[in-house]
C-alpha cells in the first residue's frame, strides 16, 4: 500500500535542495557542526528521490480501478514516518537565520554561537533529520521488492492457503467418518468445532499421523522471521512494568509512538561513542538499550492497534492485498526488526564480555523509576503544562523607574501565552488592575521616513490610556516586530513597504465628513501585506504560502514528557478554563516569593484560556490564534484595511498615472487599485487615539469592537518610493488574489 503523496515528496526535495545550497558554498570556513549537518541532507535527499522512484513504480503497476491508498481502518505509513515536510521546513527556516554563525570569524562569533545557542538548536534539527533518515530508510528496504520476489511471496501465499483449506477439507472427512461411529453426538458436535479451528482434541486419534496446523496468517508478504534476542525473563518483567506505567497495558502500545522509542533506544545503542564513553558501564547501557527496542517491536505486533491494523481473516481480505503488495506495517516492522537484531550482533562482536542479567536489570529498573516519577509528578494537578518562549521584549512606561518585561511563551497547537513582569527588587509593589476589555495595541513610528529600527509597541491597558499612555515594547530589529505580530494575531507579514504616499478617494454615494473631512484623503504611510498562517490544500498555487503551516484546528496546550530519556506517547490534555467572547475580565496582579511581580497582559473579545505557566503560581493568557481571516493590506495612519479579493485589481503592465506616457510603465512609482463593483470596502480597527499609530498587531481582531466599516472608496493611489518597491507589491499583490480565489471556490 501506497503511504506518501508525491506532490508532497516533490515539495520536500525542493526544500532539501535549497538548504544543501543556502550555506555550503564556505565550506572551507563553515563550521564543522553544520558541514555534518550537510551530509545528513544529503542523504535524506537521496532517500527521497528513491522513495519517489518507488511510489510512482508502485502507483504505475497498480491495476485500474485500485486505490493506492490503505483503508482507513490501517494505520498510514505516513503517521509512522511523521510529516517530513514539517521537519525539512524547519530546517529551512533554521539555517537562513543561523548560517552567519557557521563561520569561523574569530573568538566573538564563536562566543554567540555557545551564547545564544546555535549549536544545541542545530543538533536537536540533526537528530530529527537523523530520526528521518532511518524511517525512510527502513520503509525503502521493506517496499523496494524486486518483481520475482513479490509473484514469489505471492505464490507461497497463495499456495499455504490452498493447502490450508484441504487440510480443513480432509479433517472434516474423518470428522464426519467418526461421527458415524461415535454414539455420542453431542461430544462429537463439540469436537467438530475444535477441529474446525484448529486445536488438539484430548486423547483423540491424530488425523493420520499429521500434525494440525493453525491457519496462517494470510499477509504473505512479510520476510522470513529474524533470529530473536534472548531477553532475561526478570527484564521482560521490568519493561513490561515500564509498558504498564506508560500505556497501562503493554497492548495498548500505539504503532507510531512505538516505532519512534525502537528508533531512539537503538539510536542510543549505536551512538555511545559520541559521548565519549567505551567503559564496560556503556556496554551494558547499550546492550539494555537494544534489548528494550527488540522488546517494544514485539510489543507492537501484539498490540491491539497492531492488531486492529493487520488482521487478515478471509479470502476476499487476502485478495484485496494482492493488488498492492508493496510496503505494509508488517513489512515496515520486520525490517525494523532485522535492524534491530543486526545493531545487537554488531554489539556482541565488540564485547568481550557479555553484560550479566543483574546489570541488565540495574538499569532498566532505572528507567523504570524513572517513569513511575514522571507519572506521578504529570497525575500531579500542581504541575504545569511546559511552554517555550518565543520572545522577550522590554517595556517602558511613563514614570516608571523599574525594568518591565513583556513574554511571550507558545505552547504546543498554536496556543499563545503573555506574560508581563519586572524585576529589580521591585516585585513588592502592586500593579493596577488589567481591564481586558481596554488593552489595545498600536505602532508608534521613530521618524516620518520609517528610518529607524526601533519599532515601539504601545500596550494600553485600561480605559484612562486616551492620550497615548502606555508600555513601550521595543524591538531592536523590524522582523522581531513582524514575528510579534505574527505570534499575536495569526498574521504573516508578507512585505512591508515604508515611506509610500496614499491617496483615498471616495465613492460619491456615501460619504462620511466626519472621518474623512473630504473627497480624498492624501497620507504618508507604510504599506503592508498581510496574509493568515492558513494555506490552501491545493499544492497548485503560488509559492508564497507554501511553507506556512496547513494546521486546521487549533488545539489546546499538551503536557508532553519534558526531562524523560525517552520518547513517551502522546499525553493527555490538561483542564482549562475558557471564556465566552466579548466577556469583561478583571484580574489584579499575584504577589509571589519569587522576587518577581506577575500580571496578566493579554487581549480580550477572543476565546482565551487561563492557565499558570510557572511553579509558582502566575498565570497567563493563552490565547487561541484566530480563524483564518481575510487577506489584508494596511495602508494609512487611519487604520484603514482593505480586503483583497478578486472585485479589486491593477493593471500590472498600466499604472493609470498621469506621467505614463511620458515617464513610461518601467519607471513608474504608482499602483492604483481599483474595484469592478464601483467601490473598495475599507474598514477601520478600533482606534488608538493618536495620530501616529499603527495598528499592526490588532488587525481587529482583538479589539473590543472588531473591525467596522469605514467608507466605500472608489479607488487607492499608492505612490512608492522607488520602483523596486513598487515592482515588489503588484508581485506579492497578485500573488495574494490568486491565494484569495483559491479560498473563495472552496479550495482551502
């Protein structure tokens, strides 16, 4: 069965192929850790091109009529394998904002590469494209089957079948010769059914001379069984505790979760000498280690998901499989299994002593202790769900002395955390209380040119805030800005254009004077194109939101294993305490002995879930990332938002300016947007009350009122700077509408 999708494949090597070529051209002055990174690369782009190779011979020999695709009922190779667009994107993303730090300049760079944490981030990408390489590799040696050796396991298949049922055949003749002879027909109807099954019956006669067999499992594909592991009975025991603690069953051991610990233990036994370890102690781990992996292989087999995954019980089933007898779990297990014990021979021939019973068990009763910890401290309602902060940013208000700081933590299912603290011995004083409701966010500008790298943000956190007051959250560069408001509202900020001139005019029909004070209004502004982290399905449209996420759903925040060496199964959901939108929340700072004063700043009208984030007790906002919203594009001080859609378009050949004939289109500086329905829908967010602010976090969103209706306008003149600029905007412009009208046929 068929378990990839090929366009997703092609998506991949495309990435693959720009990360073997962002850096590498420095090779000789690149860091060694990411010249190691390379190789791995590679190797996961070889494994996908002949994965390629091998799902289209697959799909190609298929005959018509027959789905590639298992039935839902199977456990998809693609769950066991994991989405590995998801880990090459990351990847991606990593290098083209890390690859400064792999060059050797000097004792300064290799000071951030160790204080900022570029080598650890670098090696956790390493081991999940490590992770990768193995699976896929895996999953090749049990689908490449050459065409003899699938017509022979079919055969063989097929033959043990037929044989089987004339065993059955000839047991119910004799069967039937017997009860003709046997007065006592009630034991002989009960033998009948034991015999049709297969089991021995008492002291009865043998069916002459030959063995009863079971009948045999009809996935004939699967190799030829790999000599097995001998694990102390008294280890069986302890993994099997292990298993209890972990799942409460051994059999309720999940396919994927399981394949990822074989990987991982055998990855552990295989690894040592990267640790610098060779001591007898190490032996003994790695030998523990790949018995713990045999022993969750097996485990997997007889487990009920296994179990529901695989069950072959009729003749039409077995046929069925015929069509598609290319890689099946089963296939996918026996060579983890053949991996697995190949990793434990190497391991005896290059030990001199085998590690005894009672050492094996030292340290799987480690493990165990381990885990029954773990189990207690996450049954524990005390304990917190773990959060990785994104980012952390200063704060500045008028009259205040003390340093104030603004977190901001993101959970697991795009879940956002805020938190607002300070320190400098100040934690004993009592902040005011947060209205939820009046908490506004807005861009002040340094300079009317947008020169300046410094983006403050205001915070406005209560109804007095009218002239401007407020937390300044500073950033030191533009794109920290942009990843804020990306984190905040769901927004991407696909560019961003400053020092443009805009130039509304109206629609005749309405107007309203007391916003616009007249026919058009003529503005220095920033212009930027926003779009949500939602992207079509369709793999068909433009590549400006290919590598954003396709998560749909938004989940809660999860409570995974944190300091546990393993990899555990998915946990459970932690209780949270949500509210209804447009709810009024007012919550008054906690006081903790941490020296460290905590108060929630987040934004109301959104669902939002309230949860601590620490051990001692403060709480923050999480909130849930909106639903994907419209395509927006900001344009004036006046907040104005236009939704992009089809009815607006230009003409990127025609700038419609004055100048075109004499001045020509190539050096033209002017885009005007015009709607086919004779006027734009503008909107307006809820206001900042000042004059300079931006509203690029808000996106009305999460304001109180929302997004309202402005004007209808007749058309927007946007004069750039420079044509670079302007040859940028119709570029990423259309490149929305296109996305927008995949969204309106349905597609996303």
């Amino acid at each position: 069965m068929v378990f990839a999708n090929i366009s997703e494949i092609y998506r991949t090597l495309a990435i693959v192929h720009n990360i073997i070529a962002i850096a590498w051209w420095q090779e000789n002055n690149a860091h060694q850790q990411f010249l190691e990174f390379k190789k791995d690369i590679v190797i996961l782009y070889r494994n996908l091109r002949a994965l390629v190779e091998v799902v289209s011979e697959v799909q190609n020999t298929l005959p018509s009529g027959v789905s590639a695709q298992p039935p839902e009922v199977y456990v998809g190779l693609s769950q066991v394998l994991g989405s590995f667009h998801d880990v090459v994107e990351q990847c991606w993303v990593f290098l083209q904002e890390r690859a400064p730090f792999g060059a050797h300049d000097g004792p300064l760079n290799n000071l951030e590469w160790h204080f900022l944490g570029v080598g650890d981030e670098l090696n956790r990408h390493r081991d999940r494209v490590v992770y990768l390489n193995i699976k896929l590799s895996i999953a090749l040696g049990s689908l490449n089957l050459s065409n003899f050796v699938r017509l022979q396991h079919t055969l063989h298949g097929i033959a043990d079948w037929i044989d089987h049922r004339l065993h059955q055949l000839e047991d119910n003749l004799m069967l039937q010769a017997q009860i003709s002879q046997s007065p006592m027909r009630e034991e002989s109807h009960q033998l009948e059914g034991n015999l049709f099954l297969g089991a021995q019956v008492g002291n009865g006669p043998p069916s002459a001379g030959r063995e009863r067999r079971s009948p045999p499992r009809l996935n004939a594909g699967r190799p030829p069984a790999t000599p097995q592991i001998t694990i102390p009975r008294s280890v069986g025991r302890m993994l099997t505790v292990i298993a209890e603690i972990q799942h409460g069953s051994p059999r309720n051991i999940p396919v994927v979760g399981g394949v990822d610990e074989v990987i991982f233990y055998m990855d552990r036994a295989t690894q040592w000498h990267r640790r610098r370890q060779s001591s007898p102690a190490s032996n003994v781990c790695k030998m523990a280690n790949i018995m713990r992996a045999y022993w969750l292989v097996n485990a997997i087999r007889d487990g009920n998901e296994y179990g529901d995954a695989t069950t072959d019980t009729s003749y039409n089933e077995f046929r069925r499989q015929l069509d598609d007898y290319g890689m099946t779990l089963p296939r996918f297990l026996s060579q983890l299994e053949e991996k697995v014990v190949g990793v434990h021979e190497q391991l005896l021939l290059e030990m001199s002593n085998q590690p005894s019973e009672d050492q094996l068990k030292e340290i799987i009763e480690a493990e165990r202790d381990i885990w029954a910890t773990h189990n207690r401290q996450k049954s524990d309602p005390g304990n917190q769900a773990p959060m990785t902060r994104v980012l952390q940013c200063r704060l500045r208000s008028e009259g205040e002395t003390a340093d104030h700081f603004l977190e901001i933590f993101k959970g697991i299912g795009d879940t956002l955390t805020m938190v607002t603290h300070m320190s400098g011995g100040v934690a004993e004083k009592v902040q005011e209380e947060i209205d939820l409701e009046y908490i506004r966010f807005g861009v002040l500008p340094q300079s009317p040119g947008f020169q300046s790298a410094v983006c403050p943000i205001v915070v406005k956190q209560n109804r007095n805030s009218e002239r401007g007051r407020g937390n300044l959250v500073q950033f030191d560069k533009n794109r920290d800005l942009f990843k804020f408001q990306e984190f905040v509202t769901g927004y991407k900020v696909v560019d961003d254009l400053r020092g443009a001139q805009t130039t509304c005019q109206f629609s005749r029909g309405e107007q309203r004077w007391k916003v616009w004070e007249g026919d058009q209004w003529t503005e220095s502004s920033r212009i930027q194109l926003w779009t949500s982290n939602h992207q079509p399905r369709s793999t068909t449209g433009p590549n400006l939101l290919n590598s954003d996420s396709t998560n749909d759903t938004r989940r809660g925040i999860l409570t995974p294993c944190t300091s546990i060496p393993t990899i555990a199964s998915q946990p459970p959901m932690i209780s949270k305490l949500s509210f209804e939108e447009e709810s009024r929340i007012s919550i008054s700072s906690i006081k903790t002995k941490a020296s460290r004063q905590t108060q929630l700043s987040s934004v109301g009208a959104a669902s939002m879930q309230f949860v601590p984030v620490d051990n001692t007790g403060n709480l923050g906002a999480i909130l849930e990332m909106p639903d994907p919203p419209s395509l927006v594009i900001f344009l004036p001080t006046m907040l104005l938002v236009t939704k992009v859609t089809r009815d607006i378009s230009i003409r990127p050949g025609k700038c419609d300016c004055l100048a075109e004939e004499s001045t020509g289109d190539r050096r033209c500086r002017r885009v005007v947007l015009k709607s086919s329905r004779s006027y734009i829908q503008a909107y307006r967010t809820a206001p900042t009350k000042t004059a300079a602010g931006y509203n690029l976090c808000g996106a009305g969103r999460f304001q109180k009122d929302g997004m309202t209706e402005l004007e209808k306008l007749k058309r927007i003149i946007i004069d750039f700077q420079s044509v670079e600029d302007r040859v940028r905007f119709v570029k990423h412009y259309m490149e929305l509408q296109e996305i927008s009208r995949l969204n309106e046929r349905g597609v996303a």
